[in-house]
C-alpha cells in the first residue's frame, strides 16, 4: 500500500511539474467595473440619463423611511445603491452606462436589482428593463443581454414592500479583448400607468484572465548566426481570437538575454488576414548561442486589458552549425 501510495503522489507531482514548464497558470481575477456599488455616494464613473419628468429621477441613495417613497426601500450591499422611479409624464427612459474595456478571458457580469411597480388599468403598457451592449463611439445597440418585462399589477396599496434585491449573471466572454458601452435601460411606454421603484446595486464584471505560453510567435531568420550584426524580426501572430493591439509592446523582450526590442510595428507578417505585431532585435544582444534551437519571447497585454503575462516559443537554427 505505501508504495502504491509513492506512486500516486510521484504522478500527481510529475503533472504539477509539467504545468509549471510548460508555463500553464491559474487565471486571475480582473473586475473591469469602476464603483458598481456605488460605495462613493455618487455616480463617478457611471452616465445617467433621466427623462424629462420623471416620478423620482436618478439618485443614489442609502436606505430611507417608507413615507418618503410609494415603496420602503431594500438594505444595500453597502451604506448606497442606485435607485428611480420608473415612472414619467411621458414616454421616456432612464439610462445609466459605463464604457469599459474588458481584458481578454472570461468576462462575467453580475449585478443584483429589485423592481416593484403598481400598473393602473388593463390596458397599460408593460415596461421593460434591459441590459444592453452598445458602441462607446456611435451609442449603436450591439446585443440586449437580458429583458424583464414589467406588466399587470405587482402589488396592491396595502402592501408596498419592494421585492429583495434579485441576483443575475450575464456572460459577456464575447466581448472580451474590446471596449463596449455598458447601458441598464428603462423603458416607460406612457405617462403616469402606475407608480414605479427600480433599485439597482452591486454591479461586478469579473474577467478570469490567464496567463502563460499563449502567444504564437514567427522568428525571421530561422537560421541565425550568433556573430551576425544584424537584425532579427520576430512577430506576434494576430488571429481571430487574439488582438495583437491588446500587447503592451515596452514589456516585450527576447532571447535568452531578454534583449529589448529597437522597434515595433503592425503588420500582416504570414498573409492570413490577421494584424500581427512584428518586432526588430539586434541579433549580438538576444543571447542566442550556437547550438540553440529554441527561442522565447516574453511580455505582457496593456493594463486596460488586464496585465497578464505571456510567452511565445519558436524554432531556430544556427549557423554555422556548432563543430
């Protein structure tokens, strides 16, 4: 028994090892969202857009008294959450939004809201809540990621306790490596159909970044002389699920003497459709030897994109060939 137990505990330290040559790391948390708990007291980072009369406009606020508000308000995550009416003498919208750029990974939005509303007669129009990817340049709806239809009646006059903040997870992984709009929009069709309480805390967008030999690479020439005086190209392949802008070009580094790059420039360095980053090194400051037949170049992705460290390895040659 202890030598099948040796056993075990050898394989499972021999696959430990293999992930840390081959450079296999664990993915670390990045949260993209600038004050989505709105813990500031205000709204640094967010836009909000209110109609022009509204029941109770854009506001954030901590809990308060239920005589203030046709609905008692909900305890926040922290001492603020934002809140309106959802509500109009007309037919409006309330909009609050945030740019943001979101790493390469996998993206996950949460937020945790609570909606209560009190629709007058049969024939009123139902609301809607949605959650929506928008171009930060143009305001274009990319995608709706998620819809609450608000129709009928919720609760009557005796009971006006607002429903407890409600949890939702959207993945926005599609998006990653690419700076959208984030907008939550209320829709109010008509006036005045029936008061409305909309509260909304705890926004998060997490992205699991990872780290590790995830770059291809295209060493040009692959037949490389040591003692030359030249200078050696190598290129960070583009591909459809990989943004070469997203590298941050000052980290990048070569050889086994991690020589710094004299410049950099994009370009389509293979013809496949694809912009690739392609760096020139002089080739006595790699520390590549004779004998060597493989090569690394190191960096790591723009801040904004989360940071994480990368590797990149390719095959050479080197000539003359070692006596």
């Amino acid at each position: 028994m202890k030598l099948k137990m040796n056993g075990i505990f050898n394989i499972f330290l021999g696959i430990f090892m293999m992930l840390i040559i081959t450079g296999i790391s664990c993915a670390s948390p990045v949260e993209v969202i600038n004050n989505g708990g709105f813990e500031t007291g205000t709204f640094e980072g967010w836009t909000v857009i209110n109609p022009d009369e509204p029941l109770c406009p854009w506001g954030v606020v901590p809990p308060y008294p239920e005589e203030d508000h046709y609905f008692t308000n909900v305890t926040p995550e922290g001492n603020y959450m934002a809140f309106n009416g959802f509500d109009g003498a007309n037919e409006s919208e309330f909009i609050m939004y945030q740019n943001v750029t979101i790493p390469l990974g996998t993206a996950t939005l949460s937020w945790k809201d609570s909606i209560s509303w009190v629709l007058e007669g049969m024939n009123a129009e139902p609301r809607t809540f949605e959650v929506q990817i928008r171009d930060p340049d143009t305001n274009a709806l990319i995608s709706t990621e998620y819809t609450l239809i608000v129709e009928g009646l919720m609760w009557d006059e005796t009971n006006t306790t607002a429903l407890p903040l409600q949890s939702h997870t959207v993945d926005l992984s599609d998006y990653a490596g690419s700076t959208v709009r984030l907008c939550f929009v209320e829709y109010v069709p008509e006036m005045f159909t029936g008061p409305g309480h909309f509260e909304i805390d705890d926004i998060s967008l997490m992205v699991e970044t990872t780290s590790g030999s995830d770059v291809d690479i295209d060493v040009n020439p692959e037949a490389i002389n040591p003692d030359s005086k030249g200078i050696i190209s190598v290129a960070i392949l583009g591909t459809e699920a990989f943004d070469v802008t997203t590298v941050d070009p000052v980290t990048v580094a070569f050889g086994p003497a991690s020589a710094q790059p004299l410049r950099w420039a994009t370009d389509d360095f293979d013809g496949d459709g694809y912009e690739d980053l392609v760096f020139k090194f002089r080739t006595q400051e790699t520390g590549i030897l004779a004998g060597n037949t493989e090569v690394v170049l190191t960096g790591n992705l723009l801040e904004e994109y989360g940071g994480s460290a990368f590797e990149g390895f390719d095959s050479i040659i080197t000539v003359p060939p070692t006596p």
